[in-house]
C-alpha cells in the first residue's frame, strides 16, 4: 500500500464517553489522532457540552410554554435521554418536569403537542421500555408523574398506546377528543434517512415500512390506522371540524419517495381511500402542509428541495377540493420553511431564511403584501433550519434562540419581544472568533457567507482559511451554537479563519436562487465558492497559499469537485461525499431527490451527471485529503468515499480513509465525533501550517 494512503476502520467501544476524557481506545494497529490543544480541548467542551433544546410548544393560549432539553449521562457524557418541562413564560417560577418515568429514572422523552384548550400536554416516552415509546397524556396543573397515575382522562398520567414500531408527531383534533400521531409498526430502525441504514443480506427486496396515520380516541384508547397499508404519510394536520386530515404521503419506500409525495384528504371518521389534491413534481415538492381556520384552503411550502428535513421555498395555498395552486410569495428574496394561518384565515406567518439570518414574516392573502415581523443574526429555531411554536392567534411565540456567540436557550412571548425562559447553558462562552456576515459579487448577483475569526485573533498576523461549505445544496450555513457534529467549528481555535459560504443552490436568497444549480452542480455554485475566498482574502489577513476546504455530504461533494477543479486548496476533509454521480444513483437509498436537480434518470440521461463527477477529472488532483464516512451511510454511501480515495491512490496523492462503524449519514456516537474534530484539525494542521 502507497505509504500516503492508509484506509482506517475503527472500532470503538459501544458505550458513550465522557467528553472531557479520552476517546475510547482504536484496535490496537490504528494509530489515535494527535492530543488537542488546549484551546481546541475547550472549543470541544462547548461543543460537546451544550445542553440541546430539540423541541419548543407554546400553549394555544399562549400562557405556557413545554420544552424538552438534552440529558448527559455519567460523568457529564451525552445521553439518549431528554426531559420535558412546562412553565409560564411570564413568572419566574421554577419549571414542572414532566415524565412518564418512575422517580429517580430517566427516558428518552419528545414530541409535544398541547390539547386545543391548553390544559393538556401529549408526548412520546420509552419509559415503559427503553427504545419503544408510547403516547402519554397528562394535565400539567395536578402533577404529571407516575406516582399520579390516574386511569380516568382529565387528571394526572395517562398511557394511551401499547404499540410496537416507530412513533412521532402526535397532533390533538381541534374537538380535543381524538390524537393522530405517525406510526411504523415493526419498524427495524428510526424514522429518515439520516438514520444508519439496515445492512442488506439474502434476498435483496425494496424493503417498505409504511408510516401510517394512526388516531387513538381518548375517551376509549382505541386505536386506528387511516391510512393504506402501502402509503407512507410524511405531515399532517387536522380540518377545523376534526372530521378529516390533509397530508403529504407517497406510495413505496418512505425514505425515497418524500420527494414525490403528494397533498392528500383522508377521512379520520369514516373508511375511505385517500383523496389527492395536488400532485407534486420536479418544480415543485411539498412541505409543513396546514389546514386554513375556515376550512377552505391549505397552505403548504413549495419548492425545490433537496433533504426531508430541510423544508424551503414559497408559500402555496390550494383550495381544499383541489385545483389551482396560488404562489403567494412570488419573488420574494427569501426562503419560507414553515407556515401557521392567521385566525381569520386572511394572512398566513412564517418562518424564512433570508441572507444567512432567519425571521419571521407574514403575507397577507388579499393584497399580497409580505411584512417582515422580526429578523435576526441570531438563529430561531433548534433544527435545520428556522422554526417558531405560535399560539393559536398567532401573537405569542415560543423559539429556541443561539448564534455563533450564544448557545441555545427557550425564549418565549410576543414576536420579537420575547423573554429568555432557560438558562441551561450559562456556564458556556464562545471559544472561537467573532463571526462577521461577508458578501460578494458573481454572475448570479449578490452571495452571503459567514466569516468566523480565529480565537485570539491578532490583526498583524497571517492566518489560514478553511472553507466550510454547507450539506444539501438545499440548506443554508447559519448563525448557531456550534455542536459536536460540525467539527470545522473548532478550527478557529486551532488558528483558523472558516469561510461558510451560501452559493446559488442555498436557501436565503429566493427560490430562483435555489433552482440556479439544476443541471449545474460544480458549475456556478462552486465559481461562487471560490470568489467567496477572494473576497475572505481581501477582507481579512488569509495567507493566499494556506487555503483548505471541507465539508459534509452535498459539502463533501464539493470538496471532492474542489480539489478535481483547482490545485488553490492545499488540503481537504471531505465528510460522506459523492465522487460519481454514475455509480451514486444506483447506490444510494434516496435516488428521487436526484430528478428535480439533473432532469431525468441516470439512465435515461447520463451525461448529465458524468459531467459534474469528480471521478472524471480526478487526475488533475494534487490536494492531500482526508475522507470520512460512516459505514452505514445511505445517503451518500461508503463506496463514494472508497472510490474517491482509491484514485488518489492510483495517482500517488497523500490521501486517509476512515470509515466509522454503526454510523449513518448523521454520527451519534460522540466518541465517533471526537475523533473526527481530532483527526480534521490534525490534517489541516499538517498540510496548511
């Protein structure tokens, strides 16, 4: 073997770590990463430290606000397990624990809902046995406790489900009487395709776990599934009369086909197949769908989206015997991702994207003005990108809040002026730079970025620059705390400037902006990347020469692309990409995501994915890389990775493979994340310094 190329499995222990202690030792023949700094130890602390706030309900009234928060484990490592608490955000008084575990025992707890009326709350538990949850049902006010487990409905803890499978999402009718929630039976693993995927064997069929629409009565706890058996329903919401349900939902495989789900009517009173009323298509594909107050419309996102989890584009409303589609945010220099009406069903309040900042907007139907209700640098929102818990008359809001400076904490009250209800994470500070918003000029218009400074920075030095470039393309790089999972944020306490582009194809400047990749990956995305680092260089004292990139997933790809295209990047970190879109089509778990950006198949049109494969150019590679996947990755699948590193090997470029077991295309196991940060900033170090 080239003695610049070596392909690393590791093998950790299976329990989690403490994160201020040592990774857990490697087989005996795979050599650690190097010891960190202690400045890059303590950036690692408030990464791996951060208590997570993955959830915020405001009551329909909105006098109360339910949260759930992170837990860790011994000795202060992270843990599968979370909390939930409810207070009213107006008093200082301390918050209740809700749990469904017995005293002294903790669970994995999530997915809140509040009952119409605001006196009760829903939620998910596996208390009764870990990795199963089940519905429970409590009333806040009396306790909400085992010990006060009441059998009849109205007091106390109430258990409604006994099931087996994967469950999330529970949404009270608006008659308070029934609770749909979305439901796998037998499923052999999470929800998604950020999960690690069920290694094949035997006979190898598309395997389809349909998520079902499952209503469970309160009043007798039975439990029915309205959906069909081969249809997988993605979101929903309830009809103002409770009588039926619009969601979003595909035949087939569940983790393929949300890109080509449809908006459908199902009856929660009465059996009966479906009603379709719109169609999705490769213009178009559909998210956050909800039903209007008055019961004529649905407003739904629309637009091109390339990851389940990260919802954008305009905002849609339909009529709910179907027909013509209305655009009601034509042109506006934003990315919508989430929608609540407004009570008299006139206007519609969302959340958006917009210049690397996140807000809150509304548009009101009848004259179409857009209004801005509050805008940011901060980030609103615990997930992918922004989102807000609105009371019923849209006034009072509960968000989960953190930038680059600040980790996240639960604020609530009116739009924009919101106090802070937690203080989880006081005890942490920025170990990094200032970030700075940057912008410049390419072919397209205007690009954003975020330039992140190095810790301790001085101006009458020189410092290299890694480039950072987002997942998708459909996404965004935001301000936020950063976690574990972003090792490129503790490379600032390495001595870094971090370059965190927005190029065509991200969120936050409209969808023509998003839609300016199709059929043009490596094209004018990466021309924009690449004036992102002229314009970090004319803004900041960066060493021309001392210049890396890096990235995850659609990032990983680009960086592949980089390296294939120039000889400016001395060093790359390429996190799960893609190296041949060819190969790729037929490898990957999500292949339907792919049609909307190339125009057709891989069969039916191959050219147009060869030439954006970095394996047709990888003979101009120069750039030492480190390439990381996790093996059981479905999104972009380990064979990219392994392909990818074997031609740089056939061209004698310095070259590491580390393929991470039990992980899919998200790392869980911190001791898997450590090691990354340790072995990206020990590369980087290596080849920029």
């Amino acid at each position: 073997m080239n003695r610049f190329c070596r392909v690393a499995f590791i093998s950790f222990i299976s329990s989690l770590f403490a994160c201020t202690g040592a990774v857990a030792a490697p087989q005996a023949n795979f050599p650690p990463p190097p010891k960190p700094s202690p400045a890059v130890e303590q950036a690692m602390r408030a990464m791996f430290g951060v208590h997570e706030i993955s959830e915020a309900a405001i009551s329909p009234d909105g006098q109360r606000v339910a949260w759930v928060e992170s837990l860790t484990g011994k000795n202060g490592a992270p843990s599968l397990n979370s909390a939930i608490y409810v207070t009213d955000w107006k008093s200082a008084a301390a918050p209740q624990h809700i749990t469904a575990a017995q005293s002294g025992a903790a669970a994995a707890e999530s997915d809140l809902a509040w009952s119409p009326d605001s006196t009760h709350l829903a939620f998910f538990s596996d208390a009764a046995h870990v990795g199963q949850s089940q519905l429970y049902v409590c009333m806040p006010d009396p306790g909400c406790q085992p010990s006060v487990v009441q059998v009849e409905f109205g007091r106390g803890l109430l258990q409604l489900t006994h099931i087996k499978g994967d469950a999330s999402a529970p949404l009270w009718s608006p008659d308070g009487k029934t609770i749909a929630f979305l439901y796998i039976p037998d499923a052999p693993r999470a929800a998604g395709p950020l999960a690690a995927e069920t290694q094949p064997e035997g006979v190898i069929r598309t395997a389809n776990y349909e998520q079902r629409l499952a209503l469970v009565d309160l009043a007798s706890g039975q439990l029915r599934l309205i959906s069909p058996a081969d249809m997988y329903v993605y979101e929903f919401d309830w009809s103002p009369d409770s009588a039926k349900i619009v969601a979003t939902a595909a035949h087939g495989n569940g983790d393929n086909n949300w890109w080509i789900a449809d908006l459908d009517i199902f009856d929660a009173v009465h059996p009966a197949p479906p009603q379709s009323i719109f169609k999705s298509t490769t213009e178009i594909q559909i998210g956050t769908p909800k039903w209007s107050p008055d019961g004529q419309s649905v407003a739904f996102i629309g637009g091109l989206m390339s990851d389940e989890i990260s919802v954008g584009g305009d905002v849609y409303t339909i009529p709910i015997t179907g027909g013509d589609t209305r655009d009601v945010t034509p042109e506006i220099k934003a990315t919508p991702n989430s929608v609540q009406w407004a009570s008299d069903s006139h206007s519609i309040i969302f959340s958006e994207i917009a210049d690397g900042q996140t807000g809150i907007a509304s548009v009101n139907l009848d004259s179409g003005a857009v209004s801005t209700l509050y805008i940011a640098g901060e980030r609103i929102g615990p997930g992918f990108g922004p989102g807000i818990s609105l009371s019923r008359d849209g006034k009072i809001a509960g968000v989960v809040s953190q930038s680059f400076s600040n980790p996240p904490e639960l604020w609530a009250g009116p739009i924009g002026s919101w106090k802070q209800v937690t203080h989880l994470n006081s005890t942490l500070h920025p170990v990094w730079g200032k970030p700075e918003t940057l912008h410049w000029n390419t072919d397209i218009g205007q690009v954003q970025g975020w330039l992140v400074y190095p810790l301790n920075y001085d101006p009458s030095k020189k410092y290299g620059l890694v480039v950072d470039v987002h997942g998708g393309p459909a996404a965004a790089n935001l301000q936020g705390w950063p976690s574990r999972r972003g090792y490129a944020a503790a490379l600032p306490a390495a001595g870094y400037f971090v370059l965190l582009p927005n190029p065509r194809g991200s969120y936050g400047s409209g969808e023509a902006f998003t839609r300016a990749n199709v059929k043009d990956f490596g094209g004018g995305d990466f021309r924009d990347i690449m004036a992102g680092v002229d314009a970090a260089i004319a803004a900041a004292p960066i060493e021309p020469d001392r210049v890396g990139i890096t990235g995850w997933s659609y990032g990983g790809y680009m960086s592949m692309w980089a390296v294939t295209q120039t000889n400016r990047f001395k060093a790359a970190v390429i996190g799960a990409g893609l190296a041949d879109w060819l190969s790729y089509y037929g490898e990957n778990d999500i292949d339907q995501w792919m049609i909307p950006y190339f125009g057709a198949t891989v069969y039916d049109d191959p050219a147009v994915y060869a030439k954006s494969g970095p394996i047709q150019f990888v003979k101009n590679a120069q750039t030492p890389s480190l390439i990381v996947v996790g093996d059981s990755d479905g999104e972009c699948p380990t064979p990219q990775s392994f392909e990818f590193w074997h031609a740089l090997e056939n061209y004698h470029v310095p070259a590491e493979l580390v393929v991470y077991p039990h992980e899919g295309h998200m790392f869980v196991n911190p001791a898997h994340s450590r090691d990354l940060v340790l072995r990206a900033i020990a590369w980087f170090n290596e080849y920029l310094k």
